[in-house]
C-alpha cells in the first residue's frame, strides 16, 4: 500500500509540475493566438 501511495504522489508531483510549465506556455499561447486575431479584425497581415 505504502509503494503504490508514493507512486501516486510521484504521479500527482510530476502531473503537477507538467502542469506548472503548461499554464505558462498556454498562457504565451493565448497572448499569440489573440495577437493574430486582433490583427485580423483590423484587417492587417498576420
């Protein structure tokens, strides 16, 4: 029981940690995608 508990908190640290680096990618993202789009709704080159 004690294994798998550990293996779950492994599971749950680097899940977490996944997770940490994805949201500020992800928010990169958003800026870049919104970027673009407001530049299509003013009609300038992408």
């Amino acid at each position: 029981m004690d294994a798998v508990d550990d293996g779950h908190q492994a599971v749950g640290n680097r899940r977490r940690r996944l997770f940490g680096s994805l949201k500020k990618s992800r928010r990169d993202i958003y800026q870049s995608v919104n970027q673009t789009a407001n530049r299509k709704r003013l009609n300038l080159p992408v």
